[in-house]
C-alpha cells in the first residue's frame, strides 16, 4: 500500500479484492486503531487463513482486525 493511501482507500480495495471470499461478509474500519476489520464466518478454514496473511500483508502499513462473526440476517 502507498503511505499516502487512507483507510477509506483500503478498506474500498479490500471489499473490491476479497469480500465474499473464504467466508469474508464484511470489511470495516477502526480509526483508533488504524486498522481495517474483516468480518468472517466462524470456522478455521486454511484458505481463510491464507487469504488473511494476504490481506494483512498487502495494507501494511494499517493493521488488520478479524472478527469471526456469523452472517447478519434478516428475519
């Protein structure tokens, strides 16, 4: 990632990238924390845990929080 890049940036590129893969739902942002959240289904999958060291690597220099979390559903 550029260091001028912003995590409005990011998290647009990550939700692009990734959302709907490995169980990602989700793609947030965590300003106190500079870091971008992804919203996964519950369950250890090894492509999901691929997919993440991916994710985490590619926007350095933000951090990544994962939050395992079911679906939201409407009732």
């Amino acid at each position: 990632m550029s260091d001028k890049s912003t995590l409005e940036d990011v998290q647009s590129l990550v939700s692009q990238k990734y959302l709907g893969k490995a169980g990602i739902h989700g793609v947030g942002i965590r300003r106190s924390k500079s870091a971008i959240t992804v919203y996964v289904d519950p369950g250890d999958r090894p492509s999901q845990k691929e997919l993440l060291d991916l994710i985490e690597e590619e926007i350095k220099p933000f951090s990544l929080m994962v939050v395992e979390e079911g679906r939201a559903s409407i009732p």
